[in-house]
C-alpha cells in the first residue's frame, strides 16, 4: 500500500513541502494553544470552569 502512494507522490514537483507545512501548523497551534492556557486570567478559568455546575433551568412543577 505504501508502495503505491510513495510512487505516485514521488512524481509531484514539490510536494516535499507539505509535511514540513503540516508540521508547522501543528506546532504553531499547540505552542499558541500553551501559551493561551498560561496566560489566560484565572478569573475566566474560574467562571468556564463553574459553568456546567449552574442550574439555570426554571422549575415549572407546582409540587412546592
């Protein structure tokens, strides 16, 4: 199978660019996403973080 698709890439002008592009894109947006987690202020954190612990459904049963 990687005969196949080594053969057929070898043919294309170029196309040794791509991986190196692809990598880049990876470690540019990993090394942003760190940076982001580091600098991000803790009272954000702290609000996303509570967010699946508000209850903001209204209760509509008059069983009270």
């Amino acid at each position: 199978m990687f005969k196949f698709v080594k053969g057929n890439l070898e043919q294309i002008d170029g196309v040794e660019i791509y991986p190196i592009i692809s990598l880049l894109i990876f470690f540019i947006f990993f090394a942003g996403l760190f940076l982001w987690v580091f600098t991000a202020k803790k009272s954000h954190i702290e609000t996303v973080s509570n967010i699946p612990l508000q209850d903001d459904t209204i209760n509509t049963n008059n069983d009270d």
